[in-house]
C-alpha cells in the first residue's frame, strides 16, 4: 500500500452515452496485423499481483508491463512508429513510386532514394518523438522532434539516438505541439501527432489504433472473470481512448474505465466536468512528464467522453510511491507509467471512492505500467535503486 494522499475523483455523468466509433475495426485489425510483424514484436507480460489485491481488498489485480516495448521503454513505440509507415507508404503511392510499400520494402530501404527526402516530425515530452524517431530510421526517412524545455536531458539523448534532429521550444508540450505543425507547414514534413486537432485526425487515429494492440494483447492474457475495472493513465487521452475502446470490443459489458492525471495537468477531468473539451492552464509542472498535457485530444475525448467511468486526479508523490511499490514487486515503472495504480490504491483506500467506483472484495482490476525506466537517471533518484 501507499500513504493516503488527497486526489480528486469525478464520476462521468455522461457515461454510456451513444456516440460514434472513433476508432473503426478495420483500422484496428490493419494495426494488428502490421504492428505484429515488425521484427523485435513481443507480448509484454501481464503480471499478477495478488498480495497487492488482497492488501487493497479486490478479487484480482493485474499490471501490463510496458518496459520491453520494442526496446522502447514504453508503449508509444505501438502508435508513432506505424503512423510513420502508414503516411510513409501514402506518400509513396502518391507520388506514383510504389502503389503499395510494405514495412519489409521500407526496412530493407528499397525506396531509399524517395524516403530520404522525406521529413517526419512530432513534438513529444519523450516516449511519442522516440517512436516517431525510431519509426523514422527504420523506414529510412529523415526526422526532426520538438521537445519543450521541461524535457529531461536523458529522454532527449534518447530521441536523438534514433538519428532524429532536436529543436527545443520555449513553453508546454502544447506548446510545442503548436510549433511543430507551423514549422512542418512552412517546410512540407508529414506530422506525426498523437493529439488531433480540428481537421487533423487521421494520423492520429492510426497512432490510437496502433495502442491497441497493447490492450488487444491484455484481453488475450486475462484469464477468470472478465475484468471489473480498468485505470489507465491520461496525457492528450490517446491511450485512455485506445484501452476503452479496446475494451468495449471485447467485453459487454465493459469494465468500469478510470482514467487518471496528474493534478497539475488534469484535462480530461475538467473536460468532464464542464461537459465539453476544457483545456488547463499554467505550467503544467508535473515529475509524470508524459502526462504534462493541458489540452486533450479531441478525437480521444470523443470516445472518452461517453465511455470514461470516472476520471482521477492524483499528486506527483502518489506516483513516486507507486514506482517504488512496483519496484519493491520487480517492476520498473517510470513517472507516467503508474498514475492507474495510484488512482486504484487511493481510490481503494477511500470508503466514499470505493463505493462510487464499485470497487468492491469481487473486483478484477487491470492496470497499464506504460513505460519502464525512460529516463533512467530520474528512475534512480527518485525510487533510489537502479533501474
Ligand atoms: C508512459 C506514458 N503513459 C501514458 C501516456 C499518456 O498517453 P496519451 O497522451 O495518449 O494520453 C504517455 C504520453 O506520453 C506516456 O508517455
């Protein structure tokens, strides 16, 4: 268990509304079938943690650990990397070089000359610029990532070390979002974002299709009753969305989905509240750097919106005790990698939560530990051991 620590839980009053797909079958199963050939494809591990169930008083507790991920440290290695394909092989058909480029063709650089030319570019507070940056190299195409300045120095090495060219932008990650777009305008590079933005949703649904093969694989692994509840951490609520409408996919009905921030960044709970997409301000100064998010994306609140249980809000050292919780059980969890266990454990804690959630002695959990130690030299100072 962690010490109690003051969050805030909102229950959507929106939930089970109808609404459209936003994420169709066929853009799944193409994801799928593309993702789960790349070479280096692994199931990641759905690990047990039945004395954390027990201690916290629910039937089952089980955590999908993301730290293997293509050699990525995360799940985002799933989406940016086969957003960068799927534009890569459009822009080869279209400019009438090959009617249908496959990854195999891209890897073993067989359109080099034309791919080269080409520029992909993102901004990222780490995982997503690493994706697009390594899905960029492999496909032999040129990469240039906007970090903002609150970027660590070892997620930059990191990105930088799949060849991509860094820019470091003053402001937010929206901010940088913002720069990006402007920049790739002016010099005609394909973005790659995993926000969406009015009249900018198709990559980023390939990116949120492509996630789904981390909940698709969690469906596969679950064994017992179906799952009760999930909690899943939220940046922009791409992956929020991916893991819910995997869910509802595959379970009727779905489990409860709990989507949790940090309190600094918590958009997708005030898009809650106020019944519509609401952006935070200020400077979104929060350890869970993937999740420094101020604006969602529209296209995940979409789906979030109506399918979304819950929403949580939780503190920076909420997080750090979780990493070392996890730590302590042999799994390397990083900043933004643990807010799902930190929304459970506070929630189980709190006689008032529990009941709004149902979180009850019959509850089957799933938790999403999305990335590993992705920057190492923070993972040791703040859990103390090495990751
Ligand atoms: C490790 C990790 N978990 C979760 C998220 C949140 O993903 P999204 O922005 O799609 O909500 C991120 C985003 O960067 C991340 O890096």
């Amino acid at each position: 268990m962690i010490a109690p620590h003051p969050f805030r839980l909102f229950a959507n009053p929106q939930f089970g509304t109808p609404g459209t797909v936003v994420l169709p079958e066929g853009g799944f199963r193409r994801a799928k079938a593309e993702i789960t050939t790349w070479p280096g494809y692994a199931v990641t591990t759905l690990r047990d943690l039945p004395a954390l169930a027990a201690e916290i008083g629910i039937a089952t507790l089980r955590i999908k650990d993301e730290a293997s991920r293509f050699g990525l440290g995360s799940f985002k290695a799933l989406g940016g990397a086969y957003a960068v394909g799927v534009v890569l092989a459009n822009e080869l058909a279209r400019r009438g070089i090959a009617a249908n480029a496959s990854t195999a063709d891209l890897v073993a650089g067989r359109f080099r000359t034309a791919t080269a030319g080409i520029t992909f570019t993102c901004a990222t507070d780490g995982n997503h610029g690493r994706s697009v940056a390594w899905g960029a190299q492999r496909f032999g195409a040129a990469c240039v990532i906007f970090v903002h300045e609150g970027v660590s120095q070892g997620r930059i090495d990191a990105i930088a070390h799949y060849g991509a060219q860094i820019r470091v932008v003053a402001g937010t990650y929206d901010d940088s979002v913002r720069e990006a777009a402007a920049i790739a305008q002016a010099n005609g590079w394909f973005v790659i974002s995993d926000t969406s933005w009015d009249g900018y949703t198709e990559v980023p649904r390939d990116v949120m299709q492509g996630y789904r093969v981390m909940a698709d694989e969690a469906v596969h692994q679950w064994t017992g009753p179906a799952p009760s509840h999930v909690f899943v951490q939220g940046g922009v609520g791409g992956v929020a969305a991916a893991v819910s409408a995997q869910m509802r996919a595959a379970y009727r009905p779905a489990p409860r989905l709990v989507v949790v921030e940090p309190e600094a960044a918590a958009c997708l709970l005030a898009s809650a509240e106020q019944g519509r997409l609401a952006a935070v301000g200020g400077d979104l100064d929060t350890l869970m750097a993937g999740l420094a998010c101020g604006e969602p994306s529209p296209l995940a609140w979409q789906e979030l919106g109506r399918a979304a249980f819950a929403f949580m809000a939780v503190p920076d050292a909420a997080a750090v005790a979780c990493m070392r919780l996890l730590a302590a059980a042999g799994i390397v969890a990083g900043e933004s990698g643990v807010a799902g266990l930190a929304g459970l454990l506070l929630a189980a804690a709190d006689p008032r939560a529990r009941a709004q959630l149902g979180l009850t002695a019959d509850s089957h959990v799933l938790l999403f530990s999305t990335e590993g130690a992705t920057d190492p030299a923070l993972y040791q100072q703040l859990v103390g051991v090495a990751a």
